[in-house]
C-alpha cells in the first residue's frame, strides 16, 4: 500500500497488463527460459477443497467464521471504525463485531473493475479453511452486496513496507521474518495453493513483531500434470501480482507454479536487506524486457556487506529457471539453520 507513497512505476495487476509478446520477441527469449517439463493446470476454486490437496489437510471452518457467514454489509458498515490501509479496489478498515477486533475489506464494483474484482473475490476465498500461525485469517468473504467485503483477523496496521520504509528493520528480524514468510509458503504450497502476490505490503507485522501473509486476491490453486510441449501460454490468468516481484515465466504469458511465490519472495528478501524499492523509477515496459530477456535482477552490490548466505538466498530464489530455485520446505530450512546458526 505504501508502494503507492514512494515514485514508483505502477506495477499492479488490476492497473498494468503486461505485453503480449511478438514472435520475434519470443524468438529472442527462447533461450533464456528453460523449457519446462510440467504443464500448470488451475483447479476451479468452487472445486471442493479436500480434492487433490496433501497434507496437511485445509482446515475447518472456526467458530469466528459460523458467527459472521450470515452478515450483511448494512450490518457491518456501523461497526466501521479507522480506516487501515487502502489498495486499488477499496478500503480495508477496523471494526468490532459482537466484541470481536476485526479487519473488513470493503471492495468496490465498478463497470472497468467488475470482472477482476469478482475473481479477486474467488480467490480471497481459498483463504477461507487455511489455518497457520503466518497467515491472517478470513473469516467470511460477501460476493453477493454492493459492496462486497471480507471479514477477516485484525492484527493492526503495521506491514513490513512500512518497516522498511522506516529503516527499522535490524538483520535479526530481517531473519526472523524470513522464517515466518517461507513458513507461510511451505503451508499453502503443500495444498497445492499459489500466492502470486507475495510482497511487504501483504505482510502484516503484530504487535509482537509476528511476521503474517495477507491478500489472497491474485491465489489459485495449482495442478501439475505431465506434458511434452511444457506450459501452454493459453492457461494465463488475469490476476498475477505485482510487476516488480512478477516471475519471468509469468511475464512470458506461462502458467503459474509454486515456484513464482519462491522467485517474488527473494526479491522480498533482497529488499529487506538493502532497504530499496527494485527497479525504482523504471518503466515497467523495460523492466519486464529486462528481467525477461536480459536476466535483471535487483542489484546485490547494493547487499554485498550483509549475510552472505542470504545474498545466495536471493539468488537462488529469483533463478530464471523455476526448477532451480528452491521449493518451500528447502527453503523454510536453509533460513532455519540459518537463523540457529547465528543465534549460537
């Protein structure tokens, strides 16, 4: 949300569609990405949730979510209180409902954004049964008032944007964070979930500096079979994230994987360490070139005086080739040892 404070180009979904790239433009970026092996195919998200995922297993629905399921927006809008952030399609505020600290996301439909909105609202509703320490809770999400909204956990207003922002962000929480983030992945990918918009603006911080992964509005889920030919690129879908966390395989027109989260959560980890927006002030049309074809990256001379593991995390993350960059659990684990190591 703080993206939008900073001179930074605008690298939305909802406000930025990337090229379709030429023939000749395909030509050029043959070489540079690695034919995959396995074709993504998205399961409908009216699918049922036990269906095709591992363990562990989607939860329950809680107690919070038998209590709100039935509200109305007449009902929530007089238990508004602050407004806590803003994104391009609404507001989210504060409210207390029935006693309870809560966070409503009110969105609004209009003719250009009706579309995207409704499948935003399908995703959001993958978050519905997941249950994790790293992931703020959605207890009921509304698709059918004007305004629609989303009841969900309130856990304050402070993102890691916002500690970056400040500069108060010290090498043992940039660790500390790491771990939650990545654990938060190793959940939902388990469940075959993919973020696709993994950046510091979705993660909230509690007051005990507990790092949560937010906004599951870009979500699907993922199915892998066995093909050939690789990715179709006729399996695109319309909400991919952020430009600048956006993985080069995605920036092709290929189907999400699991790995897209890995590749958006190094750059995550480049900008905890150095503190910077990547790519500040490029044009987007260039920096989708340049990842792309190019190989840009963040610059990691700008962190080359930081952890050097985590400079090598970085760069494993944001590999051109999805299949080299590590999974979830590889990745939740080297930060853990890691993170032992420097505490002994």
């Amino acid at each position: 949300m703080q993206l939008e404070n900073k001179k930074m180009l605008d690298m939305n979904s909802t406000n930025f569609q990337s090229p379709t790239p030429s023939r000749v433009l395909n030509s050029m970026l043959s070489s540079t990405m690695p034919v995959l092996r396995q074709k993504s195919k998205l399961q409908s998200i009216s699918s049922p949730y036990s269906r095709g995922c591992c363990s562990p297993s989607f939860g329950s629905p809680s107690r919070l979510q038998a209590v709100f399921k039935h509200l109305t927006w007449r009902e929530v809008k007089g238990h508004l209180r602050s407004v806590i952030g803003k994104g391009g399609f609404g507001e989210v505020y504060k409210a207390n409902i029935q006693g309870f600290s809560l966070a409503v996301k009110k969105l609004r439909y209009t003719m250009m954004n009706k579309n995207t909105v409704t499948k935003s609202l399908k995703s959001e509703k993958l978050a519905l049964t997941l249950k994790h320490r790293n992931i703020v809770s959605t207890y009921y999400v509304n698709d059918s008032s004007d305004p629609a909204f989303i009841v969900m956990e309130y856990v304050g207003s402070q993102t890691l944007q916002h500690l970056i922002d400040s500069d108060n962000i010290t090498p043992s929480r940039v660790q500390q964070f790491s771990c939650d983030i990545a654990s938060a992945l190793h959940y939902i990918h388990q469940l075959n979930v993919v973020h696709l918009d993994v950046k510091p603006s979705n993660i909230l911080i509690t007051a005990y500096y507990l790092a949560k992964l937010g906004d599951f509005g870009c979500s699907q889920m993922v199915q892998w079979e066995e093909a050939e030919d690789g990715f179709s690129p006729t399996n695109r879908i319309d909400l991919t994230g952020t430009v600048a966390y956006r993985a080069p395989e995605l920036l092709r027109g290929f189907a999400p994987t699991l790995k897209a989260d890995i590749y958006a959560f190094g750059i995550l980890l480049w900008q905890m360490v150095s503190r910077k927006y990547p790519y500040l002030g490029k044009d987007s049309h260039m920096v989708i070139f340049a990842v792309v074809a190019q190989g840009l990256r963040p610059s990691v001379s700008s962190i080359e005086n930081s952890n050097k593991k985590l400079v090598a995390l970085c760069e494993d993350c944001w590999s051109a080739d999805p299949t080299l960059r590590p999974d979830a659990q590889s990745l939740l684990h080297s930060l853990t040892v890691m993170n032992r190591n420097d505490n002994t």
